[in-house]
C-alpha cells in the first residue's frame, strides 16, 4: 500500500502547499483525487514521485511510505525502480522520438522486460501500433496521452500515478481515456487518478479524496461521494434535485431597464 | 585538376578534426545548455597524454587509452565543477569552464616543455597514392576515424538504452526523471564522452607536426563550425566542422592566386567569414533547432 500521512510541503521556502495531507492508496483500487486549481494535487503527486527537488519543494513534516517503507528521501529514479510511475500533468511527450523511442525510454529501468512490456502497451493502445514510428510530437491530444500512459506503464509499475490525464480531450476521448485505466487497473496496476473531471474520476474510482487548499476535506467511497450534496453541486454541476439548475433561479435581482424607460 | 583534389581531401582531412571538436562541444551543450570552453585544454591534454602513453605502448593503443583518461577528466570536472552549479544561470557555467581550461593548460604545459612532442604517429608526412592522386595518409586516418566516430555516435543516439536516456535528458529534464532517467549520471556521461572525443581530435592533431603549448588553438575552429551547423545538431557539428575544413584549405591554396588584395594568411580568417554568410542566411545555424515563436 502507498500511503501518506500528515503530510506538509513548503516550496521555496517559504509557500506551504500541503498542510497535514494523508492519503491511503490500497493495491488493486483505482483511487481519484479531486480538487479545484492550487488545491495541492499536483504537489501531492510530485512528492509521491520524488519530483518535489527540482521544484525547490520540500516535506517538513509527515512522511510518504510503500508498504510500510519510508520512500519520501528518495530520488525519483529510485522510486520509478521500486514500481511507482507517474504521468505528467499536460502529457509531456518527447515531441522529437518516435513513438517507439518514446516507449523505450519509458522502459529505462526494466531493460529485460521491454519486448514484453512493448507488446502490453501496443495490445492496450491499438492506436500507438499504428504509429510507431512517427514523431510524437505530431499526434492528437488523445494520443500523446494514450504515449503518455504506455510510455509509464513500460516500467511495469505497481502503482500508476496520472494528473488530469481529461486534460483537454473531447467528451468522447475522455471516455476511451476513462476505460483505458479500467483496462490497466483490471491487469493489476493499482491508479491514482488526479482530476479536475469530478464525474469522470468518480465514475471508475473506488474511494475518492477531495482537496481544497492543501488539505483533504472529504474522504470517501466513490459511491458516497457522487451522493454527496456538496460534491454534486460544486464538482458535478448538479442541483440537489438532481436536475441542472437554471440560472433563473439564482438571479435574485431585476434586469433594469435603461433605455426608453 | 589533381591540385583541386588534393587541397579538397587535405581540407576534408582537417575538416575531420574540427568536426569532431565540433561534435564534443555539441553533446556538452545539449545536455547542459553551455558552451564548454574547457574543450581545447582537454584536446591538448588529451594529444599531451598519447605523447607520452606512444612511446611505452605505441600509437593505436595510446589513443584509446587516452581517450579514456581524457573522458576520466571529464567526469571529474563534471563532478567537481558543474553538479553544484546546475540551475544556475548558464553564463556562470560558461565562465567557469573558462577559468577550468585555462587552469588545465597551464598544468599540460609542464608537461608539454618548451619544445614539440610528437605523439610516435605511424604516418608523419609520408603520402600514398590513391586513385592516382597522392595525399598525406594521416588525412585519410582522419576522415576514416571521423566516419567510425560519427557511426559509432549515431548508433549510441539512436539505439542503445543510455543514449537515448541522454537525448531525453536534453529534450525535458523532468519527464526524464519520471521516467527513471539519472539526469546527473546522463550529464556526466556527456562530459566524459566529450572529453573522450577531444582526445582523439588531440592525438590526430599532433600528427605530422606534433604538440606544443600553442595547439590548443586549433581547438577554437570549432566554434565557427558549431555554430554553422546549429548549436544542438550532431550532424550540424559534422557538416560545419567538414565546411570550416575545406573552405580553409581551399582558401589557403588559391587566396594568392585569386584574391592577393586580401593579404597574406587569409585562410585562418575564412572560416569566421563563412560564419558571416551562413548566418545570415540562416540565423540557426544550417541542423539547428529553429526558436519556435507564437506571434
């Protein structure tokens, strides 16, 4: 299990971003993490991943642990080895490599099983077979972020780490994207899902965190969470009836007539 | 006609040279975005050690050996010097290595002397004929190790697991460490692979002639030759290190002749000039990455 606790991250010295995070990711679940623009997310999975270094961050407190194992002083090679892998917010392919190449860097750290873990990543992503050898940088959105995620998974990781990987994608990629982690999380890669997408996170997660301001204020199953009256009216942009609400209703003034009045 | 040719290969031969000086300066400036001005102190000390390493061992074995001291000292630099300064600004980088090749030469010069060493090459001046056109043979080892080099360079890039580690370190830092990548040991890989490359250039340098306190200079052809074939291309370096080489030659065989107005030793100038002009056309040098502007 990869858990945090009490967790406070200052950056430069002087920005506190995380204020007493904990944060429990069991094997096997996919588990989404919600929150608004600076609530800390991306900060919590760079300090997962080790990347909180060259962002000149740091823990000052709490810890972050693998399977009961302190993992925070590492760096982030280290980590990638001990099978924790994360997709960058934003994609982030190498626009000049080729498909393939991108792949093989993804797979630095487990040379010995590249073949097997190439020919994973091309059964799940269809589409990268397809273009294996042209460069990155010329794919869609949907596709430099199916890269993205296969060029993660060829370091077998235990635990798949993805920031808003919804990120300006059309609805209807977004749902391929959404059964696509149903797919690696069926083959037993245990998915921390950061999003700004609540309905789509909430959709295939089994337990849900949300943050706001560096802090977790709401911790529960999935199922509880999409009933949840204050997350269906400010994450899901539903009414508590359940029905869209009309801005009619809110508008508690009158429009004022300036002209011929 | 025969004097055509000769002047092309003695200028392609030289060229070789330059472009492998070119190439050292390229690898250290895409993984840490600096221009290394410590490559003409490690080419001399690289010619300097085979000077010393030919006579025991003899010259095919004194190169590599070289070599690999030569990349040793890279790494050491890489280590001592620039880790610590990795997100400072590139210009303290710069000057660093500066002070760094000026520190390294005074040390080489010791061991240089006074006089000229020669670095026990096989070949000195003596010429072969090939196609009924005779030239010295060192151009020809020059342009046969280049081509070796450059292949052997190409398939690193291309195909093996730290190469390509390395071109992603230069492309994104970040998303090279996510995926694993040790940037630093991808960093210092590149210094000690430069210093490596210098120090054959060195040994190649010393052929014919020999080494004295003043070769390093040599050394400094590169940079018109980096710079037109585009700071972060392999192939850029490749290509401007062959033009500087054969432009020189030829200027310096047909000047007198064509254009005396110009002076006496015009050649050593001609590479900065063909500078000029390719900028100009294209101010990215010839391979370099074209700066991408939203306007």
């Amino acid at each position: 299990m990869l858990a945090v606790s009490n967790l406070e991250v200052v950056y430069d010295d002087v920005v506190l971003v995380l204020r007493g995070v904990s944060l429990d990711v069991p094997d096997g679940q996919i588990v989404g993490l919600l929150g608004a623009n600076g609530a800390g997310k991306t900060t919590l999975l760079r300090a997962l991943s080790g990347l909180l270094d060259i962002h000149h961050g740091e823990i000052t407190r709490g810890q972050v642990s693998l399977d009961g194992e302190r993992i925070d002083h590492l760096g982030p090679q280290q980590i990638v080895d001990r099978g924790i892998s994360q997709v960058l917010e934003g994609r982030r392919v190498f626009g000049e490599f080729t498909v393939e190449e991108n792949l093989r860097v993804g797979a630095h750290t487990k040379p010995k099983d590249r073949a097997a873990n190439l020919e994973r990543v091309f059964d799940l992503f269809p589409r990268l077979l397809e273009r294996r050898t042209q460069a990155a940088g010329y794919l869609s959105g949907g596709e430099q972020q199916m890269l993205a995620m296969g060029r993660a998974l060829m370091s077998n990781p235990r635990y798949l780490l993805l920031d808003e990987p919804s990120l300006g994608l059309a609805p209807q990629l977004v749902g391929s994207i959404r059964d696509l982690i149903t797919a690696i999380n069926e083959q037993g890669t245990t998915v921390l899902l950061v999003e700004q997408n609540a309905s789509m996170a909430l959709s295939i997660a089994d337990h849900g965190y949300v943050m706001e301001t560096g802090r977790v204020v709401m911790d529960k199953p999935a199922e509880d969470l999409l009933a949840d009256d204050d997350i269906r009216e400010f994450y899901l942009g539903l009414g508590a009836e359940g029905s869209a609400r009309s801005f009619r209703d809110v508008k508690h003034y009158r429009r004022r007539k300036r002209w011929l009045s | 006609m025969e004097e055509v040719l000769s002047t092309l290969v003695r200028g392609l031969g030289f060229g070789s040279l330059y472009a492998m000086l070119a190439v050292s300066f390229v690898i250290i400036y895409k993984s840490s975005r600096v221009i290394s001005f410590a490559q003409p102190a490690m080419m001399l000390a690289g010619a300097t050690l085979v000077s010393y390493l030919a006579g025991p061992v003899g010259f095919y074995l004194a190169v590599p050996l070289a070599a690999l001291g030569i990349a040793a000292l890279g790494l050491g630099i890489e280590r001592a010097t620039i880790r610590p300064m990795i997100g400072r600004p590139v210009f303290v980088i710069a000057i660093i290595t500066l002070g760094l090749d000026i520190a390294i030469r005074v040390v080489v010069n010791v061991f240089i002397g006074r006089d000229v060493r020669q670095v026990g090459d096989p070949w000195g001046l003596s010429t072969v004929e090939v196609l009924g056109l005779t030239v010295q043979q060192r151009y020809i080892a020059m342009i046969v190790v280049l081509v070796v080099v450059v292949a052997a360079l190409f398939s690193f890039f291309r195909y093996s697991r730290w190469g390509l580690a390395m071109r992603a370190a230069s492309l994104d830092q970040e998303t090279a460490l996510v995926q694993g990548v040790s940037v630093g040991t991808a960093m210092a890989m590149s210094w000690a692979m430069a210093g490596g490359l210098a120090a054959v250039a060195g040994a190649f340098v010393g052929t014919g002639g020999g080494v004295d306190q003043s070769t390093w200079v040599i050394a400094l052809k590169a940079l018109p030759a980096i710079i037109i074939g585009g700071l972060d291309s392999i192939e850029g370096a490749v290509v401007g290190g062959l033009a500087v080489g054969v432009v020189e030659s030829f200027v310096a065989a047909y000047q007198a002749d064509v254009a005396p107005w110009l002076g006496q030793n015009f050649s050593l100038v001609s590479p900065y000039v063909l500078l000029l002009l390719v900028l100009l056309v294209r101010p990215y040098g010839l391979f370099g990455t074209r700066e991408v502007e939203r306007v």
